[in-house]
C-alpha cells in the first residue's frame, strides 16, 4: 500500500498549519486510472461527502420541484449540520411542509455540535431530537423524495425505493 498523498495544505500566514493526506483516482469512462496520487487500491467510507450525489434523486426525480424546493432546502440536503437553530428550523419547517415531523425521520437523535444550542438543550433539560442529528437535511430530502415515489416509512432500508435511486445516481455518476 503506497503512502497518503499531500493533497492540501492550511497555512496561517507564513506557518503551515496542517497537511491534509489523503488518496485521489482519476478515471476514465472504462474504469482505467489515468492518474492517481497516494494508493489508488485505497478503501474509503465517503460517508458525508457523498450527500450531493444522495441528492440527486431528489432533483431528477422531479420531486425538488413538485414540492417547490429551496435553495436552502437542496443546501440541507447534500450537507451535514451541527445542530444549530437556523438548521433545526429549517428541518422542521420542511417536514412539517410535507406533513411530517420528527417521528418520520430514521436517522436518530443526536446531542448538536453546535454549543448554544447544546447549552440550550441542557439548561431547559430538552433530549436532543432527530431534527439535532448532523444528517437531518438528507433525511428530509429522502422523505420528499419518498413522499414523491410514493414509499413506504422505512426509506432508510438498503431495498427501499429511495435507497436504490441513491444506488443508481452512485452508479450512474
């Protein structure tokens, strides 16, 4: 297995900070490496990173349009949050659009990252809910996307309607 590769660096003025290490492929339409920096064989969990290719059902689909979509709304959709109240709201505002609510979710609550709405939670003794959960925008959007299929409550399954249009933008894209 060949060493990560330097792929960025963070300099505060003159200091170098950090160097992000990491692996990189460039593909052609067959499959072939044309380049390659680090360990092309290299196995990763995208996690995050792969929301906006789980958003694009949402926007293929017609659904992003058919439920009057916003900007705002595709933002939360192909990113992770900490939990602050401008997300929060959001989220909630958007469920409750579809007739939904936190119940609907599958992606489970979550203490916020963000440190006022953490201590807000504390100080009022409130458990943090799914609407808290960093995941929650992609959540909302697979429920609109599911809304929109037609699916069944369990979006989140591997068979479901909503996870194999994710599957095929994955292998389409």
């Amino acid at each position: 297995m060949s060493m990560p590769y330097p792929m960025c660096e963070a300099w505060r003025g003159p200091v170098l900070e950090n160097v992000h290490l990491g692996h990189a492929v460039v593909c052609d339409a067959t499959g072939d490496i044309v380049q390659a920096w680090g360990d092309p064989n290299a196995v990763m969990l995208p996690r995050s990173s792969c929301k906006m290719i789980q958003a694009l059902p949402l926007i293929t689909s017609g659904a992003a349009g058919a439920f009057g979509l916003r900007q705002d709304q595709l933002a939360l959709a192909c990113a992770s949050h900490n939990g602050a109240t401008i997300h929060t709201h959001r989220v909630q505002a958007w469920l409750t659009d579809l007739g939904l609510g936190d119940h609907d979710l599958r992606c489970g609550p979550q203490m916020p990252r963000d440190e006022d709405e953490r201590a807000s939670l504390r100080a009022q003794d409130i458990t943090p809910c799914q609407w808290h959960n960093n995941c929650s925008g992609k959540h909302a959007g697979f429920l609109t996307l599911n809304k929109h299929l037609g699916g069944g409550a369990d979006y989140h399954q591997p068979d479901h309607l909503v996870q194999q249009a994710c599957l095929t933008a994955f292998e389409d894209t």
